[in-house]
C-alpha cells in the first residue's frame, strides 16, 4: 500500500507540474523548404486561409472542398513540385502525430492502471504465500523437465504461486474482481460508485496500448456490455488532463481501500496497526487538500477502525473534507450527529473550531495546558486553519502551549 500510493502520488505530481510543460512544445516551428515566387506564396497563403480552425472550426472538409483545396495548392506549387510534396508530408505528419501533452498522458494513464496491477498482484501473491489452503485443492501438473528443477517442495509451492498470480492477473480488471470476491468478500464493482470509470481508463489503456489510441471493435463492444454508450469506431480516444485527474483520484481510492479491506480481513490481529496507518492516508490527503479522496477514504477507515481516538481523527477529517465539499451548514449537521461530550478536550476544541464557533475555541484554549509536542503539532492541524485567522489566536495559542 505505502508503495502504491508514493507511485500514484509521484503520478498526480507528473500530471500537475510535466504535463503542462509539454504542452509549451506544440508551438515548435515546422521547418519546410519551398521555393516559390511571392506571387504564388501568396497563392498557397490564401488558399489555406479559407480552411483554418479560427475559419471553419474543426468540421472536416466536404469532398468538394477537399477536391477546390487540392487544386488550387497543386496550383500554388506549380513552380515547386518537391515543395508540394513536401509540404504534404507535413501536415501528414501533423495529422497523425499526437501533441506532446497527449503522449505524456497516455504513458501516464498506462503507469497509473499498471500501479494498480502491482498492487493486486501482490495481494494476490500475499495470500497464497501466507494461506496455504488457498491453493490446496488446485490441481497442477509439470512436466519432467519443469519438476527436474526443483530441488525442495518449497520451490515447488512459489512456482505454482506464481503461476496461479499470473493466471489471475492475466484476467484483468473484471477477472480481479471476481478473484477478490471468492478470497476476501471483496466485490470492486460495490467498492465505488465511479467503477465505469476505472472500468473505461482499462479500455483506453488497453485501446492506447494495442490500437494506436483509437477506438477498436473490442472497445466498443466492452464499453456497451456496461451500458457505457461508446464513441465511433477508430474515434481517437484523447487523454486529457481532468480526465486523467479523475483517473488518479479513483484509482487512488480503489487501490488503498483494497488493500486495507483485504488486511482487514486476512491479519485481523493487525487491527491496531492498520488504523494506524490508514488514518495518516487520510491526513496526507487532508494536508494536500484533496478533499473528496480525504473524505472517501475516511469513511472507508471509519468502517475498518475500532479505537475511539482513531475514530475520532477519522470523523473530524470527514467534517472538514465535507466543510470545504459541501459548506460549513453540512459539516456542522455532520457533527451534530456525534456525541463529542466525553472525548479527549483537544477533540472538543477540532470540532469547535471545524464549526467556527471561535469563543468556544478560545474557551477551551484558555481552560487547556496544550505544552506537550503531540499538543503544539495538533494546533497546526488543517482543522484550524480558519481559527488562526482570527485575531485572538496569537495570543491564546501561545499562552496555552507555554503554560
């Protein structure tokens, strides 16, 4: 889990701070050598003008049009037959080579579905190394060449599991699904209700990877099995920065509640740790400001976690992703359902604070020793950070951690 998330994090830095530079390359100069009288120059100027985006917009050219078009550059270039050519392997070129931005994304949305796959894969991988009943009843053959190799059944074991690893991720998103549920009651589809999303990024990747970007038959057909209506046979399929945003915001999701659910269920003595640890998930995202993954990841944490001071964190990381989602009206309607009276006093001061009710923050300050270290790191907590706006908070907040 911690290695998938630094990819997907690595992967959204890329798409935010790359991406955008790649797009300054689409102005590079296309380089041609026409020689051509000033007369037939303009000749080849007009005659394209008329076809121009900032003209026509994007609609294709008629046959007619395209047949006037071809005429009048033949007869532009009647001095330079070299240069027509060359200036029709030109725009060739521009019509089929995709912008650089384009290609940066598409090698993005590849690595960010193959993220994903390491991270099954390795589940996968877990629960066959650790339960060994899982393979008990798969029937196996060798050949006398493949069982001379082995020196111990060890071996033996790790061959079939990386066999049956291969096997499973061979079938892909659906098949991974389906695996998950028969070994960890873990259906994806019920996971998220964005699944014909990641659904349609596998499509595209795998359209990207195996059709030239373009929409295939395969495609098509897989897309309208979901009820997913499909755009027009060999239709480019463009890689755009939100999209691919979405992408990463739903991938990232999917792939950490997976993966904390599955601990949940194999290492239920691992209890404590993975509240631990997916709590700071949820924190990272809160200190980035994505809310909605903060907020989806915090309800998936408040299903998995047990200790009432990780619950707490959890419904106050909630309350603050829905405060900046839906308005400070839903998160106080949000806290109201939360009986707060008897946690720890720091908690009670979080939520005064999400609510923005500031007297009652400066209340509790002024009734709190908040010296300890642990302390002094909660006041930088986000949940403060209309509090620090006000004018008080100097003055409160240094009395109360250097009392």
């Amino acid at each position: 889990m911690h290695e998938f998330n630094a990819t997907l994090n690595g992967l959204h830095q890329l798409v935010d701070t790359v991406a955008p530079h790649a797009a300054s390359l689409e102005n590079s100069p296309i380089s041609l050598e026409i020689n051509v009288s000033k007369a037939k120059e303009e000749q080849f100027i007009n005659a394209i003008k008329g076809h121009s985006v900032e003209e026509r917009g994007n609609d294709p050219l008629l046959p007619e049009e395209a047949e006037k078009l071809s005429h009048e550059l033949r007869s532009a270039f009647s001095e330079d037959p070299a240069g027509l050519r060359s200036l029709g392997m030109a725009l060739i070129k521009v019509d089929y080579t995709p912008s650089q931005q384009e290609l940066l994304h598409r090698a993005l949305l590849a690595m960010c579905i193959a993220s994903l796959e390491v991270l099954i894969s390795g589940l996968v991988t877990y629960r066959y190394l650790e339960h060994k009943g899982a393979l008990s009843n798969r029937e196996v053959k060798f050949s006398l060449r493949e069982l001379e190799d082995f020196e111990a059944l060890s071996e033996v074991r790790e061959f079939v599991i990386s066999r049956e690893v291969d096997r499973v991720m061979f079938k892909g998103l659906e098949g991974w699904s389906e695996w998950l549920v028969e070994h960890a009651g873990l259906k994806l589809e019920d996971l998220t209700p964005n699944y014909n999303l990641l659904f349609e990024a596998f499509q595209r990747r795998h359209a990207i990877v195996h059709n030239g970007g373009r929409a295939s038959r395969i495609y098509r057909a897989r897309l309208e099995a979901r009820n997913i209506d499909p755009p027009e046979l060999d239709k480019s399929l463009a890689v755009e920065t939100e999209y691919l945003r979405e992408v990463l915001l739903e991938l990232t999701y999917v792939g950490l509640a997976t993966g904390a659910r599955t601990w949940a269920k194999w290492q239920p003595s691992d209890s404590a740790l993975l509240e631990i640890e997916f709590r700071r998930y949820v924190d990272e995202y809160v200190e980035a400001g994505v809310w909605v993954t903060a907020r989806r990841l915090a309800n998936t944490g408040l299903e998995l976690t047990k200790k009432e001071a990780e619950r707490c964190h959890l419904k106050l990381a909630k309350a603050l992703a829905t405060k900046k989602i839906d308005g400070l009206g839903a998160a106080k309607e949000e806290l109201g359902e939360w009986d707060a009276s008897a946690v720890d006093r720091k908690f009670q001061l979080a939520i005064a604070a999400v609510e923005e009710d500031f007297d009652r923050v400066f209340q509790i300050l002024e009734k709190t020793d908040m010296t300890r270290p642990s302390d002094v790191s909660w006041l930088r907590n986000p949940v403060f950070e209309e509090a620090r706006k006000d004018p008080r908070w100097q003055s409160e907040a240094t009395e109360a951690t250097s009392s």
